[in-house]
C-alpha cells in the first residue's frame, strides 16, 4: 500500500499543539496521529519514534517562538517597552488554545522540564536551547536605552536577562497552577519595575 503523503511542517505542527497541550507521557500514539493527520506506517517511516517527533516539536517551537518575540520587539521605542512586549507576548503565547481548568497551557520549555527534565539529559541540552532563545531576547530587548536614553552595561543585561527569563518562567508555571489573573497582572508590573 502506498504511504500518504504529507508536508513536514503542517504535521510537525500538529505534534506540538499535542504535546504542548498534553505533554510527552500523556499523549498517545493514537492522539498523536490523529492531531498530526498521519497514518501509523507514515509516521514511523517518516518520524521513526514518539521520542523523535518530541524532540523535532521541541525545535519547532523554539523557532517559532524566537521568531514571534523578534517581531515584537523589532520597533519598540525604548527598552522599556521592548521588554514588556516580550513578557506580554509570552504570556498571550502561553495562554490555552483550549479548554482546560486554568486556561493556561503554559510555556512549552517549562512544562517539558517539570515532566521530563530531572531524568532525561537528551531533554535538558534541548530545554538549554529554548531557554537561550528567550535569553538571547530579552538581551536584546534590554540593550536598548531606556526611555532617558541611559544604557545598561553587559553585566546588568546578562543578570537581567537571567532574571526575566527565571521569573516568566516561574510565572507561567504559577499561572497554570491557578494563580489569580490580579496576581498575574502584579507579578508582571513587578518584573517590569525590577528593570526600569
């Protein structure tokens, strides 16, 4: 019989939305085929594993979501606003496409290390990524001037950039844990008035 042919990214894009929603374990091969729309022999002869299409959907989304942060902060007007865009656009990022108790799906690198980060090395260089594209951004966003127009020194761009990638993350993670939107809200005035 011969094996449906498909486009890379449209399945690829499938398998994240899965993953992201259900995490690695909890999402079955079955789920899975059916969120990529895929039969099983296209899948192994084109993916080979569960472990492999996680893997490429991890990628995928650290390209995406570099991507969508880029554009974001392509025309702020000071670092300020450069970084608000940046936690703002991660929060709308980590939001829930569907239904679910919170709301809140979370960040994808963040849910991925609280499932598989502790036992999993392969996982951790790939997590190591995701959190250098969201550095690398907020770098960025803080190598603007401020509004006053003073710059940072590297010091304080490499120790903020830390300190915003460490607080979104934990941020979101409360978010999908409950946390009220008020204190959502508070935590990001917050993180905010930490670099101004």
């Amino acid at each position: 019989m011969r094996n449906k042919t498909f486009a890379p990214d449209e399945v690829m894009l499938g398998a994240l939305s899965a993953f992201w929603q259900r995490g690695f374990e909890s999402t079955n091969i079955p789920e899975l085929l059916d969120s990529m729309g895929v039969g099983r022999a296209s899948f192994y002869n084109a993916f080979g594993s569960k472990r492999e299409v996680f893997l490429r959907a991890l990628n995928l989304y650290f390209e995406t979501v570099d991507r969508h942060l880029a554009g974001l902060i392509a025309d702020a007007s000071n670092s300020g606003c450069a970084v608000a865009s940046l936690i703002d656009g991660i929060l709308d990022v980590a939001k829930s496409a569907e239904s679910n108790a919170t709301g809140w799906r979370g960040c994808l690198i963040g849910n991925t290390a609280l499932e598989l980060g502790a036992n999993d090395r392969e996982i951790v260089d790939h997590l190591r990524i995701g959190v250098e594209v969201l550095r690398t951004q907020f770098r960025k966003a803080l190598s603007s001037p401020s509004a006053d127009g003073t710059k940072r020194s590297n010091a304080e761009i490499e120790r903020s950039s830390l300190h915003l990638v460490v607080s979104v993350q934990g941020l979101l993670v409360l978010a999908k844990s409950g946390l009220s939107d008020a204190d959502i809200k508070s935590a990001r005035e917050a993180m905010l008035a930490a670099i101004i």
